[in-house]
C-alpha cells in the first residue's frame, strides 16, 4: 500500500493527543453475527473479537470503565429506521436472536455498562456519554466492529463529545480489507490515535506503577 499523500502532513494532520488522565474500553458489537462471515462478518473479525477477549480482563485488572454497546432492532423491524432500508439483514438481530448475542469471550461482566443501539454510533441515543461523564472518563479505547461503520461512527462521536479517541487496531475488524485499512488511516489522521493492545497496556501499567503482566 502506498503512503499517505504528504498533504496530510503539511496540513498539520495526524497529530497525536495521547491518553487522558482517566481512560475507559469500549467493545462495540461483538456479537455472534459478526462473528459469522455468512452473517456479517470477514476479514479480521474473528482475530479481532479474539483480542478484545484477551485484552478484557487485563484492562479489568487496572481497574478501568468497561463499556460494551450492541446493535438490535425490535422482532417487526420498526426502530430500525433508515439503516434497516439500506442493510435489511440487520432486521436479523432482534433482541434475543442468536446472531445478536456478544461472544462469550467477550461478554459485560456486572458493573459495565451494556447498551443496545439502533444506529452506527455507540453513543446516538444511547446513555453512553453520560455513563462515561459521571465516572470522569476523558479518554476511549475503541474496539469492536466494523471498522469503517460503528467503529468510525462512535469514534466521530467520542471525538465529538470531547473524549480522546484511541482505536486499538488489532481489536478492530471489518468484512473487507479495503475499508478497514481506509477508515483507519482516516481516523488516524482527523479523529483519534492509533496503538496495538500491548502497547497501550504497556502504557496503563508503566502509569500505573503495575509489573508487565
């Protein structure tokens, strides 16, 4: 793949924020269907759902906020809105439909938030921002999927509602390379920071005082 057009630079692009005093993780749609290429999954989604599984409990061991988001939709399809016109397989992931249940590796544990979403973003209609307010959070390490929809919706929302974005890119995944790659450099450029799990839990501990785990 060829590098990024020097324009990206020159106009001052690309800047990292770092973390914030206080971060939270948030899973987006880990969900069976995902998980399922004759669903709506591909790509890297498996690999990525395997490495929220185990990032989970060593971001549960710091102590952080942990919040999970999943997308459902009522049994008729009406909350389903403009998105269910233009994705109808959607209208599959009813409440207590199969392919709309988190993967076990990835399932909420008591205390962490767990909301359902009708659109992209994590935090549209969703109680999500006021969760993290309360709890003094100012910075979000995004995981889930896909990368070029929910995962790029909530980060532009995050980044909206004054959250420091940081995708974790190998807990990330899309059904196709070609917008996984993309959405990740552009969100790297105007939205949020980028780091691979180790890295940013080399970061938590060493800011903890905590050994290498």
């Amino acid at each position: 793949m060829p590098g990024p057009d020097p324009v990206f630079a020159r106009q001052e692009f690309g800047r990292r924020m770092g973390l914030g005093e206080r971060p939270a993780l948030l899973v987006i749609d880990a969900q069976e269907g995902f998980a399922d290429p004759a669903v709506f999954g591909g790509h890297n989604i498996a690999d990525a759902f395997a490495g929220i599984a185990a990032l989970l409990p060593r971001i549960r061991a710091l102590g952080l906020p942990v919040a999970h988001v999943r997308y459902t939709c009522a049994e008729d399809g009406s909350d389903a809105g403009p998105f269910g016109l233009k994705v109808p397989g959607l209208l599959r992931l009813t409440r207590d439909a199969p392919v709309a249940r988190i993967v076990e590796g990835c399932a909420p544990q008591p205390g962490e938030f767990l909301a359902e979403k009708r659109h992209a973003s994590a935090f549209f209609g969703t109680p999500l921002a006021s969760w993290l307010a309360f709890r003094g959070v100012d910075s979000l390490l995004v995981t889930g999927c896909t990368t070029s929809g929910c995962v790029r919706a909530s980060v532009v929302d995050a980044s909206a509602h004054g959250f420091r974005p940081l995708v974790l890119v190998d807990c990330v995944g899309d059904r196709a390379e070609g917008p996984h790659e993309a959405s990740l450099f552009d969100m790297g450029q105007k939205y949020a920071d980028l780091a691979d799990a180790e890295g940013v839990l080399g970061m938590l501990r060493a800011r903890a005082g905590a050994p290498a785990a």
